[in-house]
C-alpha cells in the first residue's frame, strides 16, 4: 500500500530558508528527510549559489536533487579555495549520491621550475615526477588555482610562459614582451642573473615568503628613488601592491596546525557552539550543537562545561590545540585534563593571534550563522508569535512588528532606526534608518519624536504598512513620547509596548510596559514571546548602532595619514614603505596593516576605521 500524502514531508521552503543564508564563501550539504547528505558543493557565494537551484531551469538530473531536499546545511569559509579543500573532504568522507567521485591527491596540480635551463619557465604539472631536475610547488587545490598563480608571477616578475623549443628560436620579443608580462630573454634584453633573481622572487611568494620579496623590492625601490632612477622606483612600487594583493590569497596549502575551535553565539530563545576542526592547517568541518542551559550559565561556565564534555564525557581525538571564543572559567584544570587523557601536552586558550584567530573568528561566524538559520525556522518563527498573542490577549497573532531605536556618541552623528518582522521574521527591506537634525545634543526624547513624526507622516500618506504592534527601546519616557505622536497624528489601530532594561541590564530581566507605563507584563525568561520582543530589540539595536557609526565615521574620515591619532612621521613612514603609497594603505586590510613593523593590532583598527569607516 503506497503512503497517503498526508505521511509525504512538507516540501523544503526554499524561500524562507535562504532569507538567512550568508554571502560568503563556504561549503553546503544538501539532506534528504532521514537527514542523509545528498550532495555536498562550494560557494564563492553561499546564497547565490543555493538560490540559483531554487529558480530557472535545472537539468533532469538536478530536479531530481532538488526534490529530494529536506534541510540544507552551511559552512562558511575563509575563501572559495579553503571551501574546495574543505568540500573535497567531506566528498572523500560522506560520498554524497549526487556527488562525483573526485580523484586523489595523486594527480593534483603542482608548479615545476627546472635546474637545467638558463632561463626556466614556471610550468603547469599534473602529478609529481621521482626525478630530481628541478623544484616543485605545491600540491595546489585546483588547476584554476595554479593558473592563477603562475598568471600572477608572470604580471609581477615578467616569467616567460612559452615552450623551451620556441624559446630556442625567438629572433625578437614577442607580444608578451609588448604588454610587460614576459621581460624577454630569448633575446637577452634581461640577464642571467636578474632573470634567476625574479625567478627566485616568484618561487619564493608561491612557497608563501613572500614578506621577505616585498622587503626586497621595497629596498631596491628605496635605491632607485634616491638614485633618481624614478622609472624603476615606479616599477618596484607597482610590484609590491601587486604583491601586496597577492599575500591575502596564497593557493599553496602551507599545513600548520592541528585544533578543535569552539566558538558560542547566543541571542534570545537560543544557543549555539560551532566546533571547527582543523588539521594540518586545514579546516576538515563544522559541527553544530545546540545544548540546553536549563541553570542560565554565563558564556564562560557554558563553554567549560560543554568543552569538557566534547572530549571527556565521550571518547574524541585530542588536538595539540584546544581554542574558544570565550575563555573557560576553569581552563588551567581543563587543559590539565586533557593534557593527562591525551598522554601529552594540549594548549586550552581563548587569547590568539595571526591565522588562530582567523580560525576563532571563523568559528564565531559560523556559530552566528547556523543559529540565525535556526531562529528563521518558520515553526520557531509561529510559536513566538502565537505565545505573544497569548501574552497580550489579541484575537489573532500580529502580523507586523516595527521597533524604534536610538544610538549616536554623545550626542554626535544621531542615528534613529526601524526594524521590522513579521511570520517570517525580519523584513530587512522594510528598514529604515533616520539621521536625527535639529535637536538638542542627547536628546532621546526629541530624536525619537522626529523619527516617529517621520515614520508615520508616511503612513499616513499611505506609503508602507502600518504595524500592529510599535515596540520602543527606552522604557517609560521613550514610551510616552510614542503616545504623544500617535495621539498628535490620529494614528488608529497600532498597539504599544515600551522594553525598559533592567538595573543589571542582564537579558530576560527587562521590563515591558503595554500601552501605558502604569500597565507592565511579567514574562518568564524561557517566554517565546519574550525571546520575539528581545530579538527585535536588539535588531533595532545593532541597525541604529551600525547606522551611527556610518555616519559619524563618515564625518570624521579624512583622506590623509597625518590627521589619525597615534600616527606619526614614523609610522606614516613605515606604512607607505610596506604598501608602496597611500593607496595601497587604503587598500590594505586590518591584517595587512598590522603586519607593518611598529603597528600592533590596536593601531590597525585604528587606522582602518580612519580609512574606511
């Protein structure tokens, strides 16, 4: 007897579900209704590649996917090549159905310089040869990578790319000469020596040494600026931004580091700990969990107890290195007892610096990720309105929430934001911010009269909707201002609630006042409908806060190195020494600029923010 429909699962919301999907780069895994993987593929851009089998015209073979999905599960990535290698693995690992069987590492590309020519080419190998006749670089992740390295080196250190028979036979430069992508030594226009001296320039930047060439380069190119030789200098100037550039993508997979990374994120109604596994320098996966915390642990005593659990409470592979995001609050016995169960010494720390705390980093954005996918759960989504309906005695869950905040320095760059959500949570294109003129400086009041002035003015000339429910971040005064202009504009039908934090500004011991500051709500911390009116007050939060930022960011950026605090002669002079000009400082990321001899971390920040807001 075949199933009913009823027993059929729903059909996956595609729709709903890639509301909360991120633009990075990253690995997803495609389950079917018993929670098997499917299929597993990379994303230079994780929402534009799922949204793309959602929509269009698929093939045969990938409706046949597509039907079959239930729940899709993300990774994010530092970068499209460490989600290949990542994807790669968990093919090897899972063999998805839908997968192809991809081939070994055997036949992995790898670039070859040989020993026995005056004037190597930087050359395109499918496996690596026994014999010894030159050097080899690698393994690289794809062919494209290769590609696009030995692209790179032929732009910046002019490397021939043609065959040792053509090379023979040449008579005059040919058109890579023309566009300065080859610097010709068929025809001796560059000697043996300075050819080897690019040559050894290139293999040291795909080896990853590329500092040491930029140091180099910046010398010589200090030489030939004080020599007058300003072609040069010019030349040498464009190399290290190249270089510069080059730095933040390496393909060659440098393996360093063997960890576990715990990262937690939490927000109203939820948890989540990510659990990155690095090998070799190498992210292997992600898994995510979601504990319950029945006692109300604080981030610290939450994450000791849920690390010494992972590998104490069941038998795991002990990594040389134990990192998390929030440091444990008894990490010394923690370490001891892992270190005394591995049988050598294992590092428990939450302080890290360089590619660790990109990894941290990573883990954080990946725990923050999964758990606002989990949040954006329809089922999750009803339950909250449903109990605030319970809550405040309404015939009918509301159908739009909007929530007002205010957020500047102050008194300086005043930002008033507007969030909204609905039965599918958030409606980010419904959002409004509203720079606030006119008032006095830290002003809450006034600011938070003009913006709902302004917001329902608009209504009222029936541009948008109009809420069911206003809820303002502020407590008994904000909440009076609010009646103000709704009774002031005759606005009829919208319901009032004011959230006023408590003393310890601790979340779940807020306050909540319904309509009038006389009339308060007590809800129990565990309350969806606490959880609804916690998660849009802290949206309205980070989009006032973000908003002020931009603008006062904005109002304070210069385009000069001399008006940022704590950067003088000396460090003005080291940060254009390092990037070739200004324009590679602004170019440069935060990283980027703390590698800068004299500039530490803080600085970084500093002059990042300086430079771009």
């Amino acid at each position: 007897m075949s199933d009913s429909p009823s027993d059929s699962p729903a059909p996956f919301d595609a729709k709903h579900f890639l509301k909360s999907v991120s633009e990075s780069p990253g690995v997803y895994r495609m389950l079917d209704a018993q929670a098997n993987v499917l299929y597993v593929g990379k994303a230079k851009r994780l929402k534009a590649r799922l949204a793309s089998y959602f929509r269009g015209a698929l093939n045969t073979k990938t409706q046949a996917l597509v039907a079959r999905i239930q729940d899709v599960q993300v990774t994010i990535t530092r970068s499209e090549t460490e989600a290949l290698l990542l994807e790669q693995t968990l093919i090897k690992e899972l063999r998805p159905p839908y997968n192809i069987l991809l081939r070994d590492d055997k036949s992995y590309p790898y670039v070859f310089v040989t020993d026995r020519h005056p004037y190597p080419a930087l050359e395109f190998k499918r496996a690596r040869q026994k014999r010894a006749d030159g050097r080899y670089l690698g393994p690289y992740p794809s062919a494209t990578a290769v590609r696009e390295s030995l692209s790179l080196m032929q732009k910046i250190f002019r490397i021939r790319n043609c065959e040792d028979s053509v090379f023979a036979h040449r008579q005059r430069p040919c058109l890579q000469y023309q566009i300065k992508r080859c610097s010709a030594p068929c025809v001796d226009f560059i000697s043996q020596a300075d050819y080897q001296r690019d040559i050894e320039h290139a293999v040291m930047c795909l080896e990853g040494r590329s500092e040491q060439v930029t140091q180099q380069l910046t010398d010589a190119m200090e030489q030939a600026s004080q020599s007058l030789d300003f072609e040069e200098a010019a030349r040498l100037r464009d190399q290290i931004q190249q270089l510069r550039r080059l730095q933040q993508k390496q393909f060659v997979d440098n393996a360093d580091g063997d960890a576990d990374v715990f990262a937690l994120a939490q927000q109203p109604g939820g948890l989540c700990i990510s659990v990155l596994a690095i090998r070799q320098g190498r992210m292997l996966g992600a898994r995510h969990h979601q504990p319950q915390n029945g006692l109300d642990l604080g981030t610290e005593d939450l994450m000791s107890e849920f690390v010494s659990q992972f590998y104490l409470g069941q038998s795991k592979e002990i990594p040389q290195e134990v990192i998390t995001s929030h440091a444990l609050t008894d990490s010394e016995l923690v370490q001891s007892a892992l270190s005394e169960r591995a049988g050598r010494r294992v590092r428990v720390t939450a302080q890290v610096r360089g590619h660790r705390a990109q990894w941290q980093r990573l883990a954080l954005t990946n725990a923050e990720q999964h758990l606002a996918t989990q949040l954006a759960n329809r089922s999750q989504l009803s339950r909250r309105f449903e109990s605030l309906r319970e809550a405040l005695s309404l015939d009918s869950p509301p159908a739009r929430l909007e929530c007002f905040d205010i957020s500047h320095s102050h008194g300086e760059a005043t930002v008033a934001s507007c969030v909204v959500f609905d039965g599918d949570g958030p409606v980010k294109s419904d959002y409004r911010r509203f720079n606030i003129e006119g008032v006095a400086a830290g002003d809450d009041y006034a600011a938070m009269r003009q913006a709902l002035t302004r917001r329902f003015k608009r209504l009222q000339k029936g541009e948008g909707k109009l809420p069911d429910i206003l809820i303002v971040d502020g407590g008994k005064g904000q909440l009076n201002m609010a009646r103000e202009v709704i009774a002031e504009l005759d606005v009829i039908g919208v319901s009032l609630i004011g959230v006023a934090k408590g003393t310890t500004r601790k979340a779940g011991l807020e306050t909540l006042f319904i309509e009038t500051v006389d009339r308060t709500l007590d809800l129990d911390t565990s309350s969806p409908a606490l959880h609804l009116l916690q998660h849009i007050r802290d949206e309205a939060h980070r989009f006032a806060i973000t908003g002020h930022r931009q603008r006062r960011d904005k109002q304070r950026r210069t385009s000069s190195l001399q008006d940022i605090p704590g950067v003088g002669p000396k460090r003005r002079r080291e940060l254009l020494r390092f990037f070739g000009g200004l324009q590679g400082v602004r170019k440069a990321t935060r990283d980027d600029l703390a590698r800068v001899p004299g500039i530490n971390e803080q600085m970084a920040t500093t002059i990042h923010q300086a430079l771009h807001g």
